[in-house]
C-alpha cells in the first residue's frame, strides 16, 4: 500500500514520484505559479509557500520540493571546488 502525501491544491505542480520512499516531488516553481494565477504576488506565493509547505514536515513520506536547473546551472555547480 502507498502512503504518499499530497501538497493539497498543487497536483498542477507534480513533476514526480520517489517510488523507493513514496514520496511525490513537486516542482517550486509551478506552486508559485499556480498561487500567482490566484492572485498572490510572487514574493507572497514563495512566503506563504516558505511557512506553509515547504518547510512543514509530515514524516517519512513527506513530499520532496524541487527546484529545478538550468544546465548551465548544473556545469556552475558542479565546477564549483569542494
């Protein structure tokens, strides 16, 4: 039996699943895009995303925020010395 739990209201925002630990992962920036189309400003959506999502812990199946990169982004980091 899977035990994922779901950011309610940001199904949009699912880009996918860890299936080894049940979890879905969830694309940041589609959630602040999905509160912008309500309404919020983009700053407003990260805050309110910050204190009520993102940072809640709901216990082993907790869904994994992910905050994609660019490719550049990745040759950057990876170049950066440890």
């Amino acid at each position: 039996m899977t035990n994922y739990i779901k950011a309610e209201g940001f199904d949009f925002a699912i880009i996918g699943i860890d299936t080894n630990q049940e979890r879905i992962i969830y694309s940041k920036q589609q959630m602040i895009d999905t509160l912008v189309l309500g309404g919020l400003s983009i700053d407003e959506s990260i805050e309110y995303l910050e204190h009520n999502t993102w940072n809640s812990q709901t216990g082993n199946n907790t869904p994994i925020y992910l905050h994609p990169i660019t490719n550049q982004e990745l040759i950057e980091l990876l170049q950066k010395p440890h």
